[in-house]
C-alpha cells in the first residue's frame, strides 16, 4: 500500500479557481434571471400567473421590490396568482402614451366596464355586461358632459367587445364560451331569445381586476370642494406621490423625487429631452445622468445614449418596445422614409408629407400592401408614420405643423428601398403603461 506525505498532496486550494468559476457563473444567472424578471414587469405590469415569467418574478420578488422602490418609487405586489408592477407616469401631459386605439370616450367606457365587473357574479355574459353598463352611461353627470352609449348600433356593440377585449388580455375576464363578433352583428340586443344565441360568457377574476387601476388614491375620495377642475389635474392628483411632511422640504426629499421622476420616464418614454425639463429637474438630470443611465442600464439591459439634447436608453433586441422604428410592413417602412424626410428640415406642414408619401409609391410602391398603392391612400399613410413618429418623441406637433425633434436625425440615411428589419441601436424603448 501506498501512502501520500503531506508533502505530495496537492495544496487546499487547488480547486478553488473551479469553485471559484462555479460562484461567478451562479451569480451571473442569478442577475439574468433577475433582468429578465425586471423587463417582462416594465412590458407587463399586470402579470397574470400564467405569464411564462411570473416565475422568475415570484422568485425574486424581494429584490424587485426594493429596486422598483429605490429606483422609481414604483410599488410591486406578487402574490401566488399574479404580480401588479403598480407604474405611474411621470408626464401626465403626454398624450401618445396608452392603449392602441383608445381615446376619452373608449377609456371612459373601460372605466365603466370595471365598475359593473366590481359588483358582479364570479361569471358574466357579455350581454349582462351591456345592460348593466347602460344603466351606468345613463347617470346625469356624464350626460351633463356630452358623453352617452347605447347598444343600439354595431358601432357601440364592437366599442364594448374592445373593451372586453383589452380586459381579456389585462386577464380581468377570461372567456368561457361564446362569440364576440356575433354579439356584433346581432341587430336587436332587447331581444333576450335572439341576444343568447349570440352572447360570450366570461369568468371574472376579481384580484386582476382589483390591480388595473394604479392610482395612489381613488377619484371618490375627493371631497366636493378639493375635487380638481380639469383633466391634467384629475391626472396628477390621482397619481401623486406622498410625501412624508406633505411637502419636499428637504434636500433629500427632492433629490429623491427628481431621481424617480427620471427613472420613470427613462423607463417608460423613447428619450428624455433636457428642454422639456424644469431647471432644478434639468440641472440634477445633467449631473447625475452618467451613474443613472449606468444603474439603469445595468439592471434592464438597454443601452444608454447621452447627447447634448437629452438621454435614451436604446432597446437593441427589440424586446422591451411596443413602438420600433424600424419595422417590417408598409406602415414601419414609410415611417422610416418620412423620418429621414424630416430629419434635416424644421417646421413642416402635415400636407408636404402627404405629398412626400405619394411621391415614394412610385419608388417604392412594389413593396407595400396593395391597398396602399393607391393614390388616395397616401393622407392615411401619412397620418399612421407621423403617429408612430410622434409617439417614439422624434417629432412634436402643433395642429398641422411639424417640428422635427433631435433623435430623429438618426434616421437621416438616404432612401430605403426593402423594408428594412429592426436592427442595432436603430430602436428605442417604449414599454407599455397599464
């Protein structure tokens, strides 16, 4: 038998630099994990637990909640059956942000839909829902403002199906059975016999829809005396942050308030111009944009951009932007041509683009749906690359007029000839805010 002296075994920490590799490679999955946790929140901030990364955030719950706090002053709940990332936004004035294809009218009947669901049955059909929100439209004040809805029309009936929609994906409803578009088509809805045949039933899940209104206090908390007049000020009231004292009385209460401010609207807004800044806000962004680009870039994933005129942080993969520029089809393709049409010019009336866009067909038309090809298509294909321009804050504008903003001169490249794909640093981030 053989025997090794103390002098011919290896040292005690021959293996350490394995141990040592095993220790890095476990922290770098834990900090992926942990991004991919914090990414899919900002894109989905009413995350059902169906969601396939509801278990990376039920896994890091604690740390998500101390960087959401500590970053944005943002509030995250995660509970067994799904997460609520409770958002509020930073520039209530910004009127590109919210749902596709929603605007006062639409919100108003969403808010409405929430109210009948608030008190309803663990099921609900879709024709219950309509008659019960009818009684609601029917209240004197909203008739006092102009706003009424009947089910009268196909028009009104696919308004509700929108909206029932917008809450199937938000998972507030989920349908058991039945077909909205018929509910569309269906002429007479006072028709009981006739309306059953066409009707959806859904199931309610009460803790969803309990987290879809994100807002630090409730509108029927007001007082009849302190309730705001207008509608910027319903917006800031309902989403202000409160303040220990009620007042930033401190260095360090405004220092705070001015961080989560930025933070906000670095997450949630394509690039943040110095110019729309107040100069105590402007000031501290100048200062401190090198550490706060880097933590936030750190934890997210997006790559910062520091200029002159503001900062951005850019979403190369893509896959923190609801908005991109550039994108497949014919809408992201004309964008990107009216976009460097506009990048070396300033004060551009809405008609020279429409008339830019139709010039393009003849260049450019064999790539574009059919339907686009035609002449007097050229006013709504305009209209959608402005939205998509203006909504990505490379464009302001006032009525008709257009005045380029400086991100945009980053797309001042000749002419596409392919729709191109999204590539590189070409996208920003615009993520959703529910």
């Amino acid at each position: 038998m053989s025997v090794i002296s103390p002098r011919d075994r290896p040292p005690a920490n021959a293996r350490r630099p394995d141990s040592l590799a095993i220790g890095q490679w476990q922290q770098q999955q834990q900090r992926e994990a942990l991004r991919t946790a914090l990414r899919a929140l900002l894109m989905t901030p009413l995350m059902p637990a169906s969601d396939a990364d509801f278990a990376a955030v039920r896994q890091h719950a604690q740390a998500l909640r101390e960087w959401f706090a500590r970053e944005a002053g943002w509030t995250l709940q995660v509970e067994r059956d799904g997460a609520r990332l409770y958002k509020r936004m930073a520039d209530t004035g910004d009127a590109t942000r919210g749902l596709p294809g929603y605007d006062r009218r639409r919100y108003a009947l969403l808010c409405l839909a929430c109210a009948v669901l608030e008190r309803a049955e663990p099921q609900i059909s879709l024709r219950q829902l309509g008659e019960r929100l009818l009684t609601l439209a029917a209240e004197p004040t909203l008739a006092e403002r102009g706003w009424g809805f009947t089910l009268g029309t196909a028009g009104e009936r696919r308004e509700l199906v929108a909206v029932c929609r917008t809450l199937l994906g938000l998972g507030v409803l989920v349908q058991v059975a039945g077909d909205e578009d018929g509910f569309v088509r269906h002429a007479d809805p006072t028709d009981a016999a006739a309306a059953a045949q066409h009707d959806v039933l859904y199931d309610v899940q009460r803790r969803a829809l309990g987290g879809v209104f994100a807002a630090v206090r409730g509108p029927s908390t007001w007082s009849a005396d302190e309730t705001p007049d207008t509608l910027e000020a319903r917006l800031q009231a309902l989403g202000a942050d409160v303040v220990a004292g009620g007042a930033l009385d401190s260095d360090e209460a405004r220092r705070t308030a001015w961080r989560h401010h930025l933070a906000r609207r670095l997450l949630d807004d394509p690039v943040v111009y110095f110019d729309t800044l107040d100069p105590d806000l402007r000031a501290y962004a100048v200062q401190q944009r090198g550490p706060m680009a880097a933590r936030l870039s750190e934890a997210t994933g997006l790559q910062p951009e520091q200029r002159a005129e503001g900062i951005a942080l850019v979403d190369e993969d893509g896959r923190l932007t609801d908005t991109v520029l550039p994108g497949e089809g014919t809408d992201a393709h004309v964008a990107l041509l009216v976009a460097g049409h506009l990048a070396s010019r300033e004060g551009v009336h809405r008609d020279e683009v429409i008339d830019f866009v139709r010039g393009c067909m003849a260049q450019h038309g064999r790539f574009w749906r059919k339907s686009a090809r035609e002449p007097e298509a050229a006013p709504e294909l305009a209209a959608l690359a402005l939205d998509r321009l203006e909504r990505l804050h490379l464009i302001t504008r006032t009525g008709d007029w257009l005045q380029p903003r400086p991100a945009l001169a980053r797309f001042a490249t000749p002419l596409a000839t392919t729709p191109p794909r999204p590539t590189g640093t070409d996208l920003f981030a615009s993520p959703h805010t529910t």
